[in-house]
C-alpha cells in the first residue's frame, strides 16, 4: 500500500468517525432527546403543549430559510470542518441553556440556537464532507454515519432516565449538553479538511449553482425530498398522540413501537446504503418512498399489535434511507462543487416540510376529531414523492459526475 493511499484510508476512517459522532450528538441526542423533556416544561413552567412543541417549528422556520443557503455557501468556499465545529458548540450549549430557562421567550431563544447547531454541525456539513472523501463506497459511508442517528436516539431516552432519576430533568438537559461536545468535538478538531472536488472542465474557477436551478431535475427532487420529508415528520411527531391517546395503547406498548421504528431506521440505513452502491440511485429512491407511503397507513389501522409492530419496523426501515438517499442522489445528478450550496436549498425546503406538515396534521385532528383525514393527506404526500423520483433523470454509467458536465435527459435508467 503506498503512503498516499494510507494517509486517504486514515482521513477516511476519521471522517466516517467524526460524522458518526457529530450526527449521534447533534441529530440523535439534540433533536430527538428534546422532545424526552417537554412534559418537565408543562408540568414544572406551567406551559401549555402548544407552547413546548412550537420551538421545534418555530425554531426550523425561522432559522432554515434564513441560514440553509448561507451554511452551503460557508461549506462550498471553507470547507465543512470549521462550520462542523461551531455547530456542535452550539448544539451543546443549547442544552445547557434549555436546562436552566425559566421564560418562554428563553425557551425559544435557546431552541433556535439548537436549530443553529443542527444547520451548522448536522447533516449538511456531514454529507459534504463524506462526499467528497468517498468516491466508490460512498453509499456505505454515508449510511456507517447515519447509523449515529438511530443509535443515538435510541439512546438518549435510556440516558436521559438515568440522569433525571439521579440528578433532575435540568442537570439531566445540561449533562446532555456538555456530553454532545465531549463526543461530537474532538474527532471533528482532528478531522482534515477535504479538498474541494476538482470541476469536471480542469478549470480552477468556482462553479455556479445557476445551471442547476435552471434544470427541471433539481425541482424533481426538491418536490421529492419536501414531500417524502414531510410525510416522514408529519407520522413521527404525531404517532405518540395517536397510539396513546387516540388508540389509547399503554406507554410500554407506544415506547415498543417507537423503539422498533428506531431499529428499522438503523436496518434501512444500512441497507439503502448498500443498494445505493450496487443499484442506480434513483431506483433506490423511489423504493424509499414507496416504503414510506406503503408503511404509514399501516401503522394507522394495524389490526393487531403484531402488524402494529411490523409496520413500525417497515416504517423505520422508510426512515432511515429516506434522509440518507437525497444527498447521494444528489451527487449522481449535479456533481460536488456545488453540493454544500445544493443541500443547503433542499435542506432548507425539507426543514419547512419538516415544520409544517406535523402542525398540520395535528389541526386537522383537533377540528376532525380524526387522525384519519392526516394520515391520509401523509400518505397522499409520500406517493407525491414517488412520482417526482419516477422523473429523475438517472445517471447513466458512461455520464460524468452531475448533471452540470453532461445535460440532463429524462427517462434514464
């Protein structure tokens, strides 16, 4: 083996590490911990369940559009490793913050600082980052990173107890906090900063991003990804209320059904992570989708707590490829020099399907007195989703990377 290709193995190991880590911290434990914490808030603040669950949207609203694009531009000109870093600060003092805050109007502040540090220190800079280190086995490489979300979250509720029994739900929220940089920061320190992919003419002069937004493949996918995205949030933030309250199931059956969509999202990244290296992508994607249209009205009307429980696996499994295949897909069809500006947009969009589509399940609930009519409409949403992939253009084995180097032409394999 030559040292060249010793010291890529070694940046590659240490980014695998470095977005596990970061992704396991910012996504598993941040995002998905917080929730862990919302009856503290009603119960010890005397917040209502509306104020606790808008920091979440409200935070994903106001700091998406306004930092997505922003974040792919720092990512496309510096690189992912400084931006990986302040993300991850941020993150954890977020935390810290939420555990000490006694207002609202704290409550909020320090939610959108989570959400800074989501955009900043989550997927986006993960996914440059692995893009452009891996070449070949890029979709294993991004579905080894993903793993960190599912074991993440499936942790954080275990650990969160734990805490909480010894110390109380605000120590708990701050170890939180400070336990997300110890994992999260050092690895990303050490991490070398990718080279930018070299432009597919030989030319050192940066690549516009106009080309793209001109095709009608970039809108494809950002109606694919927006609506799978939404479908995806809409069933995850509303399936506690509807197996608990609704169905009025136990609290250790709901917490096995959750688990289970944990599991399945762990199987699904690994999975969609290996088809995506041996299938084109686009037939991926479109399996992905399916999935998710197919599993969510099964979760809805299982007849039985065995087909309850399949579901929620199938549905992880959904999950887990939904948001992992976008950026690979991503990559097939524009190439890398624009993908930090690329994700930032779609990951913008996703963020405000991501914010609205539960809020509008829940009211349709509340003025139905049904989850029927929202499921359907998340149903309605995946199939939208299908359809926009089935009209991707794929990337054909004798194209170069993106769509940028060779137009795009519809009806691909």
């Amino acid at each position: 083996m030559s040292e060249g290709t010793a010291t890529r193995r070694g940046d590659q190991g240490l980014a695998l590490a470095t977005a596990f880590l970061a992704l396991f911290s910012i996504v598993g434990v941040a995002l998905y911990g917080l929730p862990f914490f919302y009856d503290f808030f009603v119960t010890d603040l005397g917040w209502t369940r509306q104020q606790v669950t808008s920091g979440n949207a409200l935070s994903k609203l106001l700091v998406g559009p306004l930092f997505g694009f922003l974040a792919g531009v720092i990512v496309d000109r510096f690189g992912p490793r400084r931006l990986m870093l302040a993300g991850i600060l941020m993150a954890g003092a977020a935390l810290v913050g939420l555990g000490g805050t006694t207002t609202l109007a704290g409550f909020y502040f320090f939610y959108l600082f989570n959400a800074l540090g989501y955009v900043c220190g989550g997927p986006l800079p993960n996914q440059v980052l692995l893009s452009r280190l891996f070449d070949a086995g890029r979709g294993k490489a991004m579905g080894f990173a993903y793993l960190g979300i599912g074991i993440g979250g499936a942790l954080v509720p275990l650990v969160a107890h734990a805490l909480i029994e010894a110390h109380g739900w605000r120590t708990a929220l701050r170890l939180l906090g400070v336990l997300i940089v110890v994992v999260a920061f050092p690895v990303a320190f050490f991490v070398r900063e990718p080279a930018p992919a070299p432009p597919s003419g030989g030319s050192a002069a940066p690549t516009s991003i106009l080309p793209v937004l001109r095709t009608p493949a970039f809108y494809l996918l950002l109606l694919g990804s927006m609506a799978s995205i939404g479908a995806v949030g809409g069933t995850i933030q509303n399936l506690k209320l509807y197996l608990a309250l609704d169905k009025a199931m136990t609290q250790r059956l709901v917490a096995e059904v959750m688990s289970l969509v944990l599991v399945g999202s762990l199987v699904g990244r690994l999975l969609m992570g290996w088809l995506a290296d041996r299938w084109p992508r686009r037939r991926v994607m479109l399996l992905v989708y399916l999935i998710v249209a197919g599993s969510i009205p099964l979760l809805a009307v299982a007849p039985s707590v065995g087909t309850l429980r399949a579901a929620a696996l199938v549905f992880g499994v959904g999950l887990g490829g939904d948001y992992m295949i976008i950026p690979l897909m991503a990559a097939d069809l524009f190439g890398l020099r624009v993908m930090g500006r690329l994700m930032g947009i779609v990951l913008t969009a996703d963020g405000v399907a991501e914010a609205l589509v539960p809020m509008a399940v829940a009211t349709i609930r509340d003025r139905a007195g049904s989850y029927g009519p929202g499921f359907l409409l998340l149903v309605g949403l995946a199939a939208v989703g299908a359809v926009a992939v089935v009209f991707l253009p794929g990337r054909r084995a004798d194209q170069p990377e993106g769509l940028l180097a060779t137009p795009p032409r519809l009806g691909g394999r």
